[in-house]
C-alpha cells in the first residue's frame, strides 16, 4: 500500500513517540484509503494490458504486502525490528498528528489480525495461482490479468475492512461507556417518574445521534447478514412445503394427496375390495371435495393409506384385515395375516423340502401379496382360510385342445392358435412326424390358481464329438482314403439351474461343465498320388476301392461277368471285357489296376492269348489278357504300380475282336471285377 514509505531509521524515538506514530499512520491510513488507492494503483492499472507481463509488477507488490504483514505480527508481539519502523513512518506524518488518538491494546491487536487476514489472502490468492497454471498455458494473459485484478480487489477488501473495523471499535468503546452510564441514568428517570418517558426519549434522541455512525456501521453489516439468514430459512421452509389438495368426503377431512389420481386411484382400490364377490352391487362412494392446501411433504397421503379411510367413512361394516392379492387382483380379505400366509407356505412347502443346494429356490409365479388395511366384512369377501385353500386348489385357467383338419400342418396349428412349434411340440411330442386329421392336439394345459415355480441344479451326462485329422498319403490314388484310428467321444457332466412351472420343465440355464472324458480324434490317410500318369499320355481312374480302371481308353464293357450265351453255346465268362467306345481297341494301353508283383507274362494263341498275372498279395491277383503280341513290357517278379503302363490290347487267344479281357482272382476264384473297379 505504502510503497513511497520513506527508511528513516536513524532518528532515534521513545517507545511511546514510535506507538503514537503508528497510530497516526494508521489513522491516515483509513481516511485517505480510496484516494490512496486511486494514487498507488493508477500506475498498475495504466500498466494493464495484454503484453505485459505482470508477474514483475505483482513481485514488488507482493513483497512489500508480506513486509508490512510481517511487521504488524512481530509488532502485536511486542517485538522491535527495522521493519516495523519502516512500516510505521509516512509522508503524511504532520498531518496526522493532528488527529484525535484513541489507543488501546485491544485495538491494535485487532488490527494485527486484520493484516494477518491480509497475509492469509495473498497465500490463497497464490494457492489459486498455482490452480490456474494448468488453463494458464491456453488462456496465459487472460488468467494473468484476471489474477493482478484479482489480488488488487482482494487487497482493496482488506483495507477497507480495516478502516471499518477501526471505526466499529472505537466508536463501540464509546457505545460501551454511553450504555454504561444509563445505569446511572434510569436512577435518575426513577427519582423523577413524572418525566421518565420525556427523559428516556431524549436521551434515546441523543444517543442515536451521537452514535449514529456505528448504528449505521450496523446497519450496513447486520441487515444484509440476516437478509441472508431470512432468505436460507425461506427457502429451507419452502423447499418441504408443497401445494397439495386436501381431500373431504362425507364431510370429514380425510387427507392430503398430490393430486386427484392418488384419490382416484384409492377409490377403485376400496370399489374392489368392497366389491368383489357381491354379484354386481355396486358400492356407492360420496363425491369427494377439494381444497387447496400448502402443507409439508410428510402430510401427504398414498392412495393406501386413503384407500382405508374411504372405506372407513363409507360404511360401518369394516374391519381391519388381510388383504390377499393375486397379480394385483384382489381376491379375499382374511382376519388374520398369519392365516393368510401360512396357506401360501403349505402350497410351497412340498417343493421347499425336495430342495437340497443354495442354488436351488421355490416361488409362486404370480404376484402374491398381503395388503393390511380395510374390508368389508361381508362374508362374500371377507373368508377363512380354509376357504382360500378351496379357491387356490381350483384352476385358473382350463385345457385348451385342437382337432386336426385336413391339410394342416404342426405349423398352421401353432400359427393359429399363437404359441410357438417348440411349445406345441413339447405339449405334443412326435406330432411333428405324424399328424392325422381328427387327431387331438393340447394348445395350452390347465394353469393352477396360483403355480408353483421350482428352479434347481441338475447335472447330466453330454457326449463330445471327436475330431477327424487326416493325413495324405502319397501312395494312394487322390480321391481315396484309410481310417488308421478310429475316433472315441468324450464326456461332459453339465450342470444347470432347471426351472419347472408346476412340475412341467420350462428352462435351463447352464451354469457349468466339467469334462470327464477327453474325445480320442479319428485319424483318416487321403491319397495325394495323382491320377494322370505322365509320360504315359493318358489318365487313370481310380474306383473307391482303389483300383485303376485297367485299359484307361477302354471305357465300354463289351461283355460282363457271369453266364453268356457266346456262339450258341452257354459259357460262363470268368471276366469282363474292355473296349474303346465305337472304334478299334487295337494299341490301348493296358495299366496293372493295384501295386503289385508280375506274376506271369505269358504268350499264347489259344484262350487267353498274350496274357499277364499280376499278384498284389493277401490272395488277390489280377489277370490282363488278349495283350498285343510285343506289347508286354514288363517281365515276372518285376514290382508295378497302380496305373503303370504294362501292356497294349490286342486280339491274340480265342477272341472275335480286339479287347481286353480282366479278371480279378481272390484266393483261386475269378470274382465279378466291376463293383471293385468302378
Ligand atoms: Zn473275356
């Protein structure tokens, strides 16, 4: 505040010269404030603007703030130090002397505070400059700015506190003295009762006069604090206070509600309660009337609660009972709630017993309630228990059937009749496979007044698939393939919670599942070895038993296995006969149909003419005859493959045209050679 302060801490001065210095610094202090201000900060002000940066002009600021503040501490603990001196010393110094000096103790330590309250707010004026350091990098000048104004305002508070609290306390002293000596006073008002009230009244005349500063001063503080506690305690009154309808029928104030549907909704309440079971006599209610009301929150009343006390001022043949409810549907009242519900526990308890784990529980599927309350105590609705009982043995709803029609499908009756397949097929197991017209199909079974929902765990056996992994052999034709392992399943034990809705299964949910038996994977080999021989200028086909078709251009079977009638003579051909489809067969190339071992390679002009055995082991052995003479290039105990080339048709041997002629031996017998080559 006072950065013209002048060091002049070579004049010695007594202890109660530099006390009174103080004082009058102060006093100037407080009388010339806004002057002072306007002259201190004129040049921060000027100094404002968004390319400066004010951290050097807040530094020198701050520094003699905390200086000062410092000082006012030590010096309210009575210590001596330059500083304080520095801080006590102002260029106006003459003309404070002048001034009238009040000087307590007490008031200095006040001041003190005032100044310690200055120190406070310049740390919490840098505890949110530390806050602002985040934003600050965005909005760097602008925060800046905002923080010198800050500080400034902050500061401009603090002075003005104290010249107020200066002032207070002086002039409360003063107060202190005046009310003091009214004591005094009213001795006098007592000795002279004739003018007591003149004298009162002047003197009150007198004493606002002469204190009306610190009435003022009051004024200023105390109107607007208890402004403030006004306007809390309205609003806390208010916010639990509400407009509500109070609510009179016959006569009698019955409630207060929210609005007319809690009424409404209390009326049908009590109509079916008193109601129910009375063959359509109807109940009569009177109109109620409404008022509006301001109330508090807590007076308001729920449709129950009005409920009861409509019926109570309807008629006199009410009790208080047991309300039971099925589904929001009120159904009887009984006398004693323990009645009531033990009826329910007996209907579960059957189902309680069975149950054996916490995963397991029993319920009604229907809301069941108790309602406590009002009824009429008509014998229609007002039963005992073992009446309930009766009532909860009967079906709610009864079986619903369906007579097949000609043309209808499983389908069409679970479309017409609004359930699902799987609720059909579940009620009528198999009637998916055959369904015959006239035939009887249950839609819906008979449903219990109230049904019993039973969910527990249950385990239960699953069998796993096994995995097929296959492997290629190269010896084996493409398109074939060898189980080397069979597979094996395995095992689950799955464990669900199960419900059932009056013993009937109508979900599960699985909660877990342990294996018990690992699957054992199948192993299957897939011939990789190509059906085009190369080089040979033809193309194999092999048959699903892996044999080659032995002349690959001979696609036409000229004669096939079994009795024949050849020349007219009966004859039983041992083999089939192969030629090309519409041409001469002469120079087809002949392949070994298996791997395997020549067995002969014989020459002839009788029967089978040139001819070739190939044995392919495990008694199985193939014959190619009618070979071209020259054409056979393979020599006995030579190893041949499957597809290999080993001779060409020809028509040597007992022949009308050239073919081949293939037979296939197992253990000495010639078999039919088709189902294994084709
Ligand atoms: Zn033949």
């Amino acid at each position: 505040m006072d950065s013209n302060n002048k060091r002049d801490n070579q004049s010695p001065k007594t202890e109660e010269k530099s006390h009174l210095k103080r004082e009058k610094t102060k006093k100037r202090d407080l009388s010339a404030v806004s002057a002072d201000i306007n002259e201190k900060y004129a040049d921060i002000f000027e100094k404002i603007d968004f390319d400066s940066d004010y951290d050097d002009i807040l530094s020198e600021y701050e520094e003699t703030i905390e200086r000062r503040a410092q000082a006012s501490i030590d010096k309210a603990r009575g210590k001596e130090n330059p500083e304080q001196a520095d801080f006590s010393k102002t260029k106006n110094e003459a003309n404070v002397q002048d001034e009238e000096i009040q000087d307590t103790a007490a008031q200095q330590d006040a001041f003190a505070i005032l100044l310690f309250i200055e120190e406070l707010g310049l740390h919490v004026g840098e505890f949110f400059k530390k806050l602002w350091n985040g934003p600050k990098r965005f909005f760097y000048k602008a925060s800046k700015f905002i923080a010198s104004v800050s500080r400034i305002i902050w500061l401009l508070i603090c002075k003005l506190s104290a010249k107020l609290f200066s002032k207070f306390s002086k002039q409360a002293k003063a107060l202190t003295k005046d009310i003091k000596s009214i004591k005094k006073y009213f001795g006098m008002a007592r000795a002279d009762r004739k003018n007591t009230f003149i004298k009162l009244w002047e003197y009150t005349k007198k004493g606002l006069k002469r204190h009306k500063a610190i009435l003022r001063t009051v004024g200023n503080i105390a109107l607007p604090v208890l402004a403030i506690v006004a306007f809390i305690f309205t609003v806390n009154y208010w916010s639990s206070v509400t407009f509500a309808l109070k609510v009179n029928y016959n006569d009698k104030e019955i409630g207060y509600i929210a609005d007319e549907t809690v009424y409404n909704e209390a009326q049908a309440a009590a109509k079916e309660r008193m109601d129910t079971g009375r063959n359509g006599e109807e109940s009569k209610f009177e109109e109620p009337t409404y008022e509006l009301a301001l109330v508090s929150l807590n007076e308001l009343v729920d449709s129950n609660v009005l409920c009861d006390r409509i019926i109570e001022n309807s008629s006199s043949n009410v009790t208080n009972a047991c309300g039971i409810y099925i589904d929001d549907e009120f159904i009887c009242a009984i006398k004693n709630e323990t009645d009531a519900t033990s009826v329910f526990h007996q209907i579960l308890e059957p189902y309680e017993k069975k149950i054996k784990d916490d995963n397991s529980f029993v319920d009604f599927v229907e809301k069941v309630e108790y309602v406590q309350g009002l009824y009429s105590e008509d014998e229609e609705t007002m039963w005992d228990a073992s009446k309930l009982v009766e009532k909860l043995s009967q079906t709610k709803e009864s079986a619903v059937k369906y007579i097949v029609k000609d043309g209808d499908t499983i389908y069409d009756i679970a479309l017409k009749n609004d359930v699902s397949v799987d609720e059909l097929l579940a009620l009528n197991p198999g009637k998916d496979k055959s369904l015959f017209p006239g035939d009887e199909i249950i839609i819906s079974n008979e449903v219990n007044y109230v049904r019993v929902k039973l969910m527990k765990t249950e385990t239960r056996k699953v069998e796993i698939d096994y995995e097929t992994e296959k492997e290629n052999n190269p010896s084996m034709f493409k398109g074939t393939k060898r189980t080397v392992r069979e597979g094996k399943p395995g095992e689950e034990i799955v464990t669900e919670l199960v419900t059932y809705v009056d013993g009937q299964r109508v979900s599960a949910q699985e909660i877990s599942r342990e294996r018990t038996k690992e699957p054992v994977s199948a192993k299957v080999q897939v011939g990789s070895k190509p059906t085009t021989v190369s080089g040979g200028g033809y193309n194999v086909s092999v048959s699903g038993q892996g044999f080659v078709w032995p002349a690959p251009a001979c696609t036409y079977i000229s004669s096939y296995f079994g009795w024949r009638t050849l020349r007219g003579r009966s004859d039983f051909h041992t083999g089939i006969d192969l030629t090309k489809p519409g041409g001469n067969s002469d120079g087809a190339v002949i392949v070994a149909s298996l791997d395997g071992t020549v067995e002969s390679v014989r020459r002839g002009s009788g029967g089978y003419g040139h001819n070739i055995v190939i044995n392919h082991g495990g008694g199985l052995k193939t014959r190619y005859a009618h070979c071209m003479p020259g054409s056979m290039s393979v020599s006995v105990g030579q190893h041949v493959r499957a597809g290999q080339a080993i001779a060409r048709v020809g028509h040597s041997g007992n022949v009308t045209g050239p073919h081949l002629h293939f037979e296939i031996i197992i253990n000495g017998q010639c078999v039919n050679p088709l189902p294994y080559i084709r």
